[in-house]
C-alpha cells in the first residue's frame, strides 16, 4: 500500500500540472488576439492537458486514491505570475514564448515523476503525457518558427 500511496503523490504532482496548464492556457488564449492559426494551436494543446486530467484522474481513483482537483495555492500563484508577465498588452511572440515555457516546465516535470518509484502502467501513462507534451513543444516551436 505504502508503493500506492507514492505512485498516487507523485501522479498528483502530474496532475497539478495539467491543471496549471489548462489554466495557463487561457490566460494565453484570452490574450490572442488577432492570429486565429495560434489561437486554434493554443486551444489544441490546452485541450490535450485537460484529456491527460481526464486520463490521470480515472487513474488515480482506479489506485484508490483521490485526485487533488484544484491548483492549489503554488499553482494560483503561478497563474498569477503569468498574468503579470504578459501585462495587458502582450504580442503573439511573447504569449507563444510563455507557453513555451510552461511546456517546457511540464516536460520537467513529467521526467521527474517518471524517474520515481511508479508501478508499470503509471510509469507508461507519465511517458504519455511526456510524449505529448514534447509534440506541444514542437507545435508551439513551429508557431515561433512561422513568424520569423
């Protein structure tokens, strides 16, 4: 029960992720203004993390465990730190660079929780996630790529 208990800690700090990212991405979407190609592209990835809530949540419960479905206080202070950065009037690049940066935040943490103790089908699901927040990270590239 004691391996249960770390593979659910650990696939909750996966989980508090998503949800800083979903949470992120709207900041990131509501200031989009007039680039409907990076608005679409934001809204795609915002819409993976919030299947990989979806997919992790189950998970969890299927361990027995509780999914820890709010941001918690490090994650309000986080959105709140991206919303001073971007300030009222951010450009496209600056709120793709953003979100870049959470993505990148994310891969970061996805590989930490896969290199602790996790039973097989946990261990799967964060390289999943992992997988899917790297494909973000090119999209996300691409969008950069495209405005130069």
């Amino acid at each position: 029960m004691a391996e249960n208990k770390e593979t659910i800690s650990s696939l909750n700090q996966l989980l508090q992720g998503e949800y800083m990212a979903v949470e992120s991405f709207n900041n990131f979407i509501s200031k989009v203004k007039d680039d409907h190609n990076v608005k679409k592209t934001l809204q795609e990835i915002q819409k993976q993390h919030r299947q990989n809530i979806n997919i992790l949540a189950d998970y969890i419960q299927d361990l027995g465990g509780r999914p820890h479905e709010n941001l918690g206080m490090k994650g309000t202070m986080a959105d709140m730190k991206v919303s001073m950065d971007l300030g009222l009037k951010a450009d496209t690049e600056e709120i793709i660079k953003k979100a870049l940066e959470g993505e990148t935040k994310g891969v970061s943490m996805a590989e930490k929780v896969l290199r602790g103790n996790l039973d097989h089908k946990s261990r799967e699901l964060a390289g999943e996630i992992l997988q899917k927040d790297r494909s973000s990270i090119d999209k996300l590239n691409g969008l950069l790529d495209a405005m130069k």
